[in-house]
C-alpha cells in the first residue's frame, strides 16, 4: 500500500475573523495601528519543487468549456514564457515572488490532462481516492492537481478545508506531489469562494464581483494559486512554513483574506475593478483574463504582499 502524507490546507477565507470581530470601522483602524510581530516562515531544510515544474490536471466530473479555460489560462500564465510578456500587476509577477525562496525559480508548465467525466469514483470522495486518482498522472518534478466539479462531495471539504496538498509514494518508492481543489459553488461558497459569496459568518459585507464571471471556478483560482505556491514551496514537509507539520501556514495560507493593500478581518483589501463588468481583479493573465490572488509571504521583507 502507497504511502501518503498530507496537508489540509485551512482556506476557509473568512477564518480570520471568527477570531477577530470587526464591529466597526473605526475599531478596525485602531487595531490595524497595533504593531504586528514579523510573520516568518521557517525552512526546514527539506526538498523544494524548483526548477522545471509540471502541472497535471486530472478533471474529475463535468466542467463546461469556459470554467476549464478560465483555470488552464491561470496556470499558463504562471509559465516562464509568458510571464516575461506580462506586465505587473499580472499572474506571472505574483508567481515571481516564489523565486526568492531557497532553490530559485519555480519554472511552470502546464502537462496532461485527464478527464474523468463519468465519476469512475463516485461522487463522495475520500482522501485515498484522491492519491489515487492523482497517481495516473505522476511524472518527475510535477504536481498532479484533481479538480472536483460542484457536484462532487469531498471528504472535509467545507468543513475546514476548501484545497489541500500532500505527497505519496508510487510503485517504485519515489515521492511525489499532489494537490486537490473543489467547486465550491452548490456546497460552500460563503466559506471557499468568498471574497465573491457573502460569508456565512462574520462582517457580512457586499460580495466582490467574481472577474470572470463564475463564484465557483473564480473560486477555485484563489484556493488553486494557494495550493500551488504551498505546494512548491513545501512539497514533502520540510519546507518552508510556520507551526505544526501537519497544519501548517505556508506561503500563502499564512497570509489568508489579503487581497490588496489595506486589508483587515472581513476586507479583502482594495483592488482594482473593471470599469464594464465591474468584477473585482488584481491581476492580468495570459490570454485577457483577470484573476484575483491572495497575498503570497515575501522572504525578503517578512510580510504578507498584495499586487496592488
């Protein structure tokens, strides 16, 4: 039987503010006056995916056309060319802060894909058969990520996790990484799509317009850049992260609910808005896209950066 580990990564974007109320305004600035300590992330001397890197996409259920093409432009415009092209603020600007973690660049490029449109599985899924379906597409130096549809129910999922990553070993013993992410549109879209869903709990403040039209699959970019920069930045557990192994903050669940600059418990931060649809975004892709991404921790400076 394969050896897995993994990592359930919290992205229940309004966790900061169970713990942290905002009653007012006002309240909110005073609390942002008090200092902060530095939020460091440790390394722990472990392997990190750097180099040449390769994204496997395993499509588990029926996604229509338009939300396949909305994350198959995100995770091209993180390649390194096309991210020479694009200009800040921009996906592939957001990605190049992983450069100044140990190893150099993460250098990504999107591999296979499989579809898996009939639920070979069925439609609850187990972590098991998640590493499962994630060993049909393992290479050297990749990341396989399943991708569930709405309709697809996923051990934990909305309870404390919207992502997660981890690693197994295949048949000869080598390990590799993989990921998962779901469609929180029909189960959880206060908790795994929001700032766009009003949350269920907390400062209810009006949802941002999604930029590309779709909650849950806009959705599902933040909790994919999350996974992603996690993924490469600790793969096998040593890398780079703060507390617990097995519950770890990395690079960017350790800066959850920050979008842009001013950001606080319940406010994503100011971003820029398209001046025809009026959708939220604060970053261009490749092929005329717009993404918003969540703040990512810079080793440079010790603090959570936003794009805008």
């Amino acid at each position: 039987m394969a050896y897995f580990n993994k990592i359930a990564i919290s992205l229940l974007l309004f966790s900061l503010f169970l713990v942290l109320p905002i009653p007012c305004l006002a309240n909110s600035r005073i609390l942002a006056l008090v200092e902060q300590p530095p939020l460091v992330l440790k390394y722990h001397n472990g392997a990190l995916l750097k180099g040449h890197v390769t994204v496997n996409l395993i499509w588990y259920g029926k996604f229509s056309s338009n939300q396949g093409a909305i994350i198959v432009d995100f995770i091209q415009s993180l390649s390194l060319n096309h991210t020479r092209r694009q200009v800040p603020p921009s996906v592939g600007s957001w990605w190049r802060t992983t450069e100044d973690y140990k190893g150099g660049p993460s250098v990504i490029s999107l591999g296979k894909q499989i579809f898996d449109q009939k639920y070979s599985l069925g439609k609850l899924l187990k972590d098991p058969q998640l590493a499962s379906l994630a060993s049909k597409a393992t290479q050297s130096n990749s990341i396989v990520v399943v991708l569930t549809a709405a309709d697809v129910a996923v051990e934990d999922f909305c309870m404390n996790r919207c992502g997660m990553h981890g690693w197994t070993r295949g048949k000869k013993g080598s390990k590799f990484a993989y990921a998962w992410v779901g469609n929180s549109a029909r189960q959880c879209p206060g908790q795994c799509a929001w700032p766009f869903y009003k949350p269920i709990v907390g400062p209810q403040t009006p949802p941002l317009v999604a930029p590309n039209g779709d909650v849950g699959v806009d959705g599902m970019v933040i909790n994919l850049a999350t996974i992603l920069a996690g993924t490469v930045t600790n793969p096998f557990d040593g890398g780079y992260y703060q507390g617990p192994a097995n519950a770890p903050l990395e690079a960017v669940s350790a800066c959850t609910g920050i979008f842009g600059s001013g950001a606080f418990p319940g406010f994503p931060g100011d971003t820029l808005v398209d001046k025809t649809t009026g959708a939220s975004y604060n970053a261009d892709g490749v092929h005329g896209r717009k993404y918003l991404l969540p703040a990512m921790w810079d080793p440079k400076t010790s603090t959570c950066k936003t794009l805008v």
